[in-house]
C-alpha cells in the first residue's frame, strides 16, 4: 500500500505543493517502504519553516525540524511538533542520527550548498537517505527566485554532480514539474520581470512567516492536481527530461 498523501493544510491543496508532496512520496517508497514497528525511524526537516512537510515525512519516521528563521519556526511549535533553530551547515546532532533527511526546497537558499551537503552526510546513519527537491534551469530566473532569497538553481547533471562530491550516492533523479513545464515557461518568459509577487524576504512583519505561493483558479487547480498523480506515477518508472524542478534521493555509502 503506497503511502497515502494527507490533506490537511492549506498549503496540500495547492496543485504544486500537492504535486511535489506525491512526487517525493513515490520516490521514498521506493527507497524506504513502509515504516518498521520495532525499529522507529528518525528524520530530519532542513529548512522545515512552519512545517508544511512534517506530516507527509511523519510516514517514515519522528520528524524534527530545523531552520534558521525564528518566525515560521513559532507556527511549528503551535502546530506540535518538534522543531528547533539551527543553520543547515552547522546541525546541533551527533552523527549517525537520522534515517532520512529532507532538503526540500532549501538548498538553493543557502550560499554554503557543499556545506550543507556535507552536514546531512554526516548527520545520516550509514546506509540513511537524502531527499532533495530543487528549482531547475538557471535560464528560468526569475522575480520569484529574487523574492525568495534564492542563491542558484539547478540541472540535473549539476545536482548529482555535487552530491557525489559531497561523499554522497544518488539512488534516484529526476526533472519534476514535466507537464507544467511549457506553462511556468511560458510564465517566467513572457511576464513582466517584477509581476508585484510579496514575500517575507521583504517584509518586516513579524506575522509573515512563508512565501504564499500564486494562487490557481478552479477547476484549473484539480485538473494540475489531477496532473500531479499523473506524473507521480511515471516516476516511478522512468526518468523525466526536464522540468522546472528536480527531485533526487542520495545514500550515505554504508
């Protein structure tokens, strides 16, 4: 039995949040099956924020999250869950502690990308797995990478490049977004440069606490959802060609 996808945040009914939570879901079990009674698996959330994956990890194992920003960090602690303040290069854990860690959408956000890589390496117990999503193509830049403090995107080749660098092994990679690409394409081409997105990168508010993503209209948002499984499924046959995202699982070598 697959693991089942939860619906319970605001974030899960966005055809991208949704899509990317099946995509990894596929990926993982694969890589992890189903979790094992007698021996509790522990996975570590790098740049978890308020927690918008903890519940869809929590499948694997006791999640604990970490970032850097204080403020989504209080909307985890009120949602209950387990989570603390530290910088992805400098994990405040011995190694060999977590069965899996998860870098989803965080990397491309820190200058230090090898340190990072580095830490999650030692911080996984041999044989543990890493979950990594990241944007795609440089060449698709755009105000929304300046808003949300991005550092760099990525290719395929380039990702896997810098893993194996890193000491770690790549199980799986793929391009993600594959359908949606022609459309975001076309977006991030064709609109004006600044389309007057908001962020919290931008803000002093201290009750601004996440990038919001750009809402999708219905029915539009449950036919790219209906997409999202679509795609889910392929992945766990073949290799996408591109897309505006990559989706990758990497071991630490036993």
């Amino acid at each position: 039995m697959k693991t089942p996808v939860l619906t319970v945040l605001d974030e899960d009914r966005h055809a991208w949040f949704a899509g990317r939570t099946r995509a990894i879901l596929q990926y993982l079990d694969a890589e992890l099956g189903p979790p094992q009674p007698n021996t509790p698996r522990t996975v570590l959330d790098i740049g978890g924020g308020a927690g918008n994956m903890a519940h869809h990890l929590a499948h694997y194992g006791h999640v604990v999250g970490v970032d850097s920003n204080a403020r989504p960090l209080a909307v985890a602690a009120q949602r209950g869950l387990d989570v603390m303040q530290s910088s992805g290069t400098e994990l405040p854990f011995a190694a060999d502690s977590f069965d899996l860690v998860a870098l989803l959408d965080t990397v491309e956000h820190i200058p230090d990308e090898f340190g990072v890589f580095q830490e999650c390496l030692r911080v996984l117990k041999p044989g543990g797995k890493l979950v990594v999503t990241v944007p795609a193509f440089m060449w698709l830049w755009s105000y929304n990478d300046e808003i949300n403090a991005h550092q760099r995107r990525y290719t395929v080749f380039e990702l896997r490049q810098k893993l194996e660098i890193s000491g770690l092994r790549v199980k799986r990679i793929s391009y993600n977004n594959f359908f949606l690409f022609p459309l975001i394409a076309g977006m991030r081409l064709l609109r004006p440069y600044n389309p007057g997105l908001q962020s919290p990168h931008l803000s002093e508010e201290e009750n601004i606490y996440q990038v919001e993503m750009e809402p999708i209209p219905e029915p539009a948002n449950t036919l790219l959802q209906g997409v999202g499984w679509l795609e889910a499924a392929l992945l766990s046959s073949m290799v996408l060609p591109f897309g505006t995202s990559v989706l990758c699982v990497a071991e630490k070598p036993r």
